[in-house]
C-alpha cells in the first residue's frame, strides 16, 4: 500500500515538474505579444482573387479584407477597393451592441469568432462554451442559423438554448441587415 502511495506522489510531482516547465516556456515566448502580433498582421490582411478569369485578357480587382478589434471582438469588412474598407461609428456600435446583448441574453459563456461584412452579406460564428454548442447566423444569400456540435445531448436546457438563438438571430437579422443597406447606399451614391 505504501509503495502505491510513493508512486502517485512520484508520479505527480513529475507531472507537476513538467507543467511548470511548459509554463516557463510559454512565458519565456511572451504569448501575450504573440497573439497581439497576429492580431496586427490581421488588420491588413488581403485575400487575392486570380488576376484574369479564364478566358478573359480583362485584369480582375482583388478582393481586399480590413479587420477591426471593438471590445475584444473583431469586425472584418470585405470589399474591392479601400472606400469598402472604411467603417462607421454605427457599424462600431452595432458590433458592440450585438456581442453585448449576445452574453445578456443568449449565453455569457461564448467565444465569438470574426464577424465578417460582405457586399451582400454577414456572417458571424462562436461556440457556446457551456452548451458545447458553434453557431453561425448568415444574413444574405444564405440566411439562417447553423449549429454544429459532437453528440449534443437533447434536454430541456439544449431546447431552450436554440429557443435563445433563435430569438436572438432575428435581432442580428434586423440589426445587420440594416447595415448592409446602409453600405449599399454608401457605395451607391454618386461622388
């Protein structure tokens, strides 16, 4: 019994040497900066479309993305020239509101993923931490609320989470397409 005792104990303590190793290591690398240097590689990030389309000698524009951090979250406009990119203090308050509201009624156990804005549509997914649940709402040419998840366990407490989501998509819906609109009319306008 008592060399099963020294065991556990010889066991745990090299467990515990090893993770305080890994944890200098991590702190060693700055993670913190890490991350924050990422972050800023984000904010000019540019996706490239191909230059000609396939039979076609006319040089395609390319699609550029700029990201924006609000309160934590980030908020990617996508778009074919820099006026596309620019973002407005109504889209910097309605990214706010809409996380905000998110945690006050749906689930303050999220982690929200990049809400992106196209020319004719929004995504923006997360994962509900305690649900074990990712959702994504679609405003545009796909519309709707996806779930996704590994063997969700169907209750009482599950039911009203999609009750919760459903309720909150069809503010996001009002609120973003609302948005879109306004970017619509933006672009529109003569200069």
């Amino acid at each position: 019994m008592g060399n099963l005792h020294n065991d556990r104990y010889d066991e745990i303590k090299s467990l515990l040497k090893k993770s305080r190793m890994l944890l200098e290591q991590d702190t060693q690398d700055n993670i913190g900066a890490s991350i924050q240097s990422r972050i800023d590689q984000d904010m000019d990030y540019e996706t490239a479309v191909d230059d000609k389309e396939e039979g076609d000698d006319k040089p395609v524009s390319k699609d550029k993305t700029q990201r924006y951090r609000i309160s934590g979250g980030i908020l990617a406009l996508h778009g074919k020239d820099r006026n596309d990119l620019d973002i407005t203090t109504d889209e910097k308050v309605a990214f706010q509101e809409t996380m905000d509201e998110f945690v006050e009624e749906v689930s303050d156990l999220v982690d929200f993923n990049t809400l992106n804005v196209y020319p004719n549509n929004v995504d923006w997914s997360g994962k509900i931490i305690d649900q074990d649940i990712e959702f994504t709402f679609t405003i545009g040419e796909n519309s709707g609320i996806y779930i996704n998840g590994d063997m969700i366990k169907v209750d009482e407490d599950f039911l009203d989470m999609i009750n919760k989501l459903q309720q909150f998509y069809q503010k996001f819906k009002s609120k973003w397409g609302k948005v879109l609109a306004s970017r619509k009319k933006t672009q529109e306008s003569p200069e």
